[in-house]
C-alpha cells in the first residue's frame, strides 16, 4: 500500500493532544465551526474519527446539558447510513465524540474537485440519505444543519454524521442574539427567519443536497449569508440546471410550507418510480474519479506509537472517579459499529509518558493495552498498569469495570474519595459550630462579636443570592432583566427551553414522545383531542384577569401545577412558569391555529428573566 496523502491526513501541530479520552490521535482530518476532528485507533486497530469540542463551547453549562442529551439520542441511532457513535466524554474539560471512520470525501469535496454526479448516482444517494434521516428523526433527532460538507461518500452508499450536534450549540451564549445555528445556503426558510425547526427542515436540507449534487451548486446560489438567507426565505430556487426528471421531487423538498414537503417514505418511493432499473447500492455507485478519493482515504497512516507503561500514580484529590455506566447500554463490539457502554463516562487523564529508552522490561504490557477500549471504565489508579501487570486470563470480558478478585495480577481498586464539595462543607459548618461554642463561653460583648464572625462564615460558604438574580455594592439583591419575544408558534407535542435565546421549539424525545425534558411544552392527543400545556422541569400557573403578570407575581404565586387545559386559557391569558433551572417566566397566550392549518400550533408571547431564583437541585 502506497503512503498516506499528506493532503487528507495532517501531522498534530504544537496545539493538538497527543491522547484523548485515552485515545493516542495520530492525525487532524479537520476543522470546523463546533471543534477539531482527529483520527485515532480503537486498541483492536479500528479507525475512528475523534471530535474534540471547541473550548468556548465546552465553558458554557448550557452547551453541555445538550450535547449529553444529544449524545445519548446519538447512541441510539445505528442506521446503516450513519456514522455510529463509538465513545464520548461529556463531562470532561473539553468535550469529545468518537464515531466509526468513513473512508469517503465529504460530498461538498467531491463535487468541488469532480463535479455533478450522474443522475443515478444522485438518486442512490438520495435514498440512502433519507434512509438515514428517518432512522435519526427515529431517535427523536433532527439533524438541523444537513450540508454537503455532512455527506461522506463511502464505498457502499452514503453516510450522514454530525446529527444532532448543532442543537447542543443552538442554546449557547455564542449563539445568542437570534443568530441560528447551520449553514445559511441549505438552512430551511422557517429555520433562518423564525429559528422553528422540525423534522421538514431536514427534508427542506435533503431537497439542497439533492440539487447541489445534480447541478454542482447551491440551489438558491452564493454569496453573502444574509443574501443567500434572503432568497431562501423570499425567492425560489434556480433549478434551471437540474435534470428535468428531478424537479419535481427538488421543487417539493424545496417548498416554504414544511406542511407541503414530502415525508421521507415518498422521497425514497419517487427516487425509484424515477430510476428505470432497481436502485440498489454497491460499488460501483459513484464515478470512478470519485471512488478515486475513496482508495486515498483508505491508505491511513500508521497509529501512533505507544511508550511502554510506567508505574500507577495515586490519583490527586482534584480527579473526579469515573461515574458507572448507565443500566441498559449496549456494549462496544469490535465491528466498529458497537456504541459505546457508558453514555455518561468522563475519561481520566492522560498520564504523562517519558519517552522509551529500550525495549520493554519482561512482564510489562505490549504496546497498546495501556489504551482502555471504549466503553470500559477504569477504577481511579488504573490510568496506567503498574509493573508486572499481566494479561487477563480467559474468560475476561472487557465490560467489566473492576477486575474480578480471583484473578491474579489485578490490583484492588482505589479506595472511593468523597466529594470535595463535601469536605469543603463540612469544614465550613464545623467552624461555624466552632465559633457558636465559643461565643457561648464568652461574656456578653464578646458574643456579640462571635456572631458576627458565625454570619461572616456562613456569607462565605454561599456568596449566591438564595432569591437568584444579582447583588449590587450594597448587597441589595437585583433583579435580573426581563427578555421578551413575540409569536412563538409552538406545535403540538413540542417543547421550549427558557434558557435557549431565543426560546426555539424543538422536539425532545427520548422516550417515545416528542417532549419529555421541556421547560414549556404543548400536549395533543390526537385520539381523544385533548390539548394541555405543561413542563417537566417546573411549575405552571394560570393568572386570574385581576393579576398582572410580573415576577414579583410569579414568585407570590402559590396555586402551581404542573399541567394546564388550554380550555383554561383564552386570548391574552398569563401563565407563570418557574423552571428547576431557576429561570421564571411568563406566557401570554395569543390563540392556536385554525382549522384548515396544516398543523396545530399555539401562539405564545414570552417574557424571560433567567437566572431569577437559585436552580433546584432536586425536586
């Protein structure tokens, strides 16, 4: 096999890891707006592709609660049309992701060297990537920023990655002031205007990938974001260049109504009642030139060399213990395209290796057992196996997650440290006890003064404000201020989060429903035609038409439930809504759809003052 292309693998740089997770990268694949992606090994020689998070993504709090809620959702999309999810670390100091390597250029990159592609090349890769959108949309997913650039080619049809990933980012403070998350040339028209998005906009994303691999270009052309938005949201498309046979298909992808685009079952059903032989995927689904660059992604460079182990080194009271794995996860399989054992796993530190100086001492471990496989969870101590560490014997499974203690060569596991937020209360607390036994003893001028001191200890244990919001110099609490937003369309079974700026509705789902994490919800069963609105993170209460709805109001108000009939709400009624997160709003109901609308909907104005109250840790 020929060396690897230096224009596709690049060397690590100055500012890159060496190890990730526990994973030894060996090469940057790119670069984008969310992070940096690198490849690496699995320890059975498998490639994957390692995303690791940009740091100003990974400081906001808001970011990471969504991209664990993505990537558990992530973990179960295993369509044959995806890029598996292998491994991840959401809770570490910089967020990653491991999914299987596609040997294939992204569609982006083979047109841009090769041109179209041949129509039935665009019709098999038509199918396959709403075959993979309906297994995502199946998770309670909506990828929200499908592109060329998201469409790798391989060898077997094609394959959509970075599902999901592009909500986590909706919600952070970078992207705030209204600014969506995607690529302004294949975002939908409700995405770039009003932020809405649905499973139609993915459709809306597939009808671009279908006219951008046919013509070679844009449907809706170049140039500026906010002009190639403004045609989106106000012009057609171009589609001058597009085969004839495709436009109707293109055309109903493409309309502004999500409610006229067709379902994926049709797309899938008009790609074959078009092709006049049997769509069936194989190798030679695309070009030569473009199979090409697939025979240059599969000449991967060499891993990275892995230095013999050194001796454990008791873990630093800052390390935090691996948490245990989430019941019911499915085991890594060393296919590649396993998921990964512990949908929550913070991989411990990379310990720091001295170079080799020779050849291994006799007992130690063979170059790359120090690397844990994915999925599998070392006890605090075990970063790296100690001298004379030994093979496990047969019957060793690698989910396990401590070694049994029959077996020899396994070392007990690091005694459980507490918290260190414990012990840090605890200390406070013992000395404010302290000095309430002092004072005791004291004559009465010097009690006076041990109080003092116990309320100045007690102000550094918590400087937060227990009511939320701020203090000034005076220490009298402000109020934080108040965010309003106007004609929030929110369709049946979908949800808001008060946090997100703006609120956008979206789908939740993880457990069969499209909402089931939502600050404000809207409920309709369809069989019976019941229509509530509800949360699953606080508290809702309707205004009587005597109260004004403010947040001294909302904080006074006693009367909260968890679910309200929207026959309880007419035109301009004010709901309260308290979040556990501590946000409080309130939502001013303006009426829902007609009839003759192609969906339900209700209308909300909303007024936000986040960070109001302390969040509740449990409820």
């Amino acid at each position: 096999m020929s060396a690897p292309s230096t224009d596709l693998f690049q060397p690590l740089g100055p500012g890159d890891p060496a190890t990730v997770g526990g994973y030894r990268l060996t090469a940057v694949l790119g670069a984008g707006g969310m992070g940096k992606v690198y490849l690496s090994y699995t320890p059975g020689g498998r490639p994957i592709a390692l995303k690791v998070i940009r740091p100003e993504f990974s400081e906001d709090p808001e970011f990471r609660r969504r991209f664990q809620q993505e990537v558990r959702a992530a973990q179960r999309v295993q369509g044959l049309y995806t890029a598996p999810v292998i491994d991840f670390d959401t809770e570490g100091s910089q967020p990653w992701l491991a999914t299987a390597y596609v040997p294939g250029p992204s569609l982006a990159h083979a047109v841009a060297r090769h041109g179209r592609l041949p129509q039935r090349s665009v019709l098999l890769l038509t199918v396959g990537v709403a075959e993979a959108l309906h297994v995502i949309h199946g998770a309670g997913i909506v990828h929200r920023d499908l592109k060329p650039a998201n469409v790798l080619l391989a060898g077997d049809g094609p394959r959509v990655i970075d599902f999901g990933i592009a909500r986590a980012a909706d919600a952070t403070s970078l992207t705030g002031n209204g600014v969506s998350v995607g690529t302004p040339a294949f975002m939908a028209p409700e995405q770039a205007s009003a932020g809405t998005v649905t499973a139609g906009t993915d459709i809306f994303a597939l009808g671009q990938i279908v006219a951008f691999a046919a013509i070679g270009a844009p449907a809706y052309g170049e140039g500026s974001s906010h002009a190639v938005l403004y045609r989106i949201v106000h012009e057609d498309p171009d589609l001058s260049a597009l085969p004839a046979e495709l436009r109707p298909l293109v055309t109903r992808c493409l309309s502004r109504d999500p409610a006229d685009r067709p379902t994926l079952t049709e797309v899938i059903q008009m790609c074959h009642d078009l092709s006049p032989v049997p769509l069936r995927q194989g190798e030679d689904w695309l070009p030569q030139a473009v199979a090409g660059s697939i025979t240059e992604r599969l000449r991967l460079p060499e891993p990275a060399k892995t230095p013999p182990p050194q001796p454990a080194v008791t873990p630093s009271p800052t390390e935090v213990s691996p948490q245990p794995p989430t019941q019911g996860a499915t085991p890594y399989t060393p296919t590649g395209f396993g998921v990964a054992a512990a949908p929550t796993q913070s991989a411990p530190a990379a310990p720091a290796y001295a170079p080799p100086t020779g050849p291994p001492a006799p007992g130690a471990v063979p170059p790359g057992h120090q690397t844990p496989p994915p999925g599998h969870r070392p006890q605090p101590g075990y970063q790296t196996p100690p001298p004379g560490y030994r093979t496990p014997p047969p019957g060793y499974m690698p989910g396990y997650h401590t070694a049994p203690s029959h077996h020899p060569g396994f070392p007990p596991p690091a005694p459980r440290r507490k918290p260190k937020g414990l012990i840090i209360a605890g200390a406070v607390v013992a000395a404010v006890i302290g000095l309430a036994v002092i004072g005791s003893l004291l004559p009465d001028g010097s009690k006076d003064k041990a109080e003092g001191s116990r309320a100045s200890a007690g102000g550094s244990a918590s400087s937060a404000n227990p009511s939320g919001g701020s203090q000034d110099k005076s220490g009298q609490r402000t109020d934080p201020a108040p965010a309003s937003y106007k004609g929030i369309d929110l369709t049946a079974n979908y949800q808001l989060m008060l946090a997100d700026n703006p609120p956008r509705p979206a789908s939740g789902g993880s457990s069969g429903v499209l909402y089931n994490h939502g600050d404000l919800y809207f409920y309709l069963d369809t069989l019976f035609g019941d229509m509530k609105v509800g949360t699953d993170n606080g508290r809702l209460v309707v205004l009587n038409n005597s109260q004004k709805g403010s947040l001294e109001t909302c904080r006074a108000e006693t009367r909260y439930t968890e679910k309200i009939g929207l026959d309880q709400l007419t035109d301009g009624s004010e709901v309260c809504v308290l979040s556990d997160a501590g946000h409080i709003a309130v939502a001013t109901y303006r009426g829902r759809s007609g009839e003759k609308d192609p969906s339900t909907y209700i209308t909300l104005d909303l007024t936000i003052w986040r960070n109001a109250e302390q969040p509740k840790k449990n409820r």
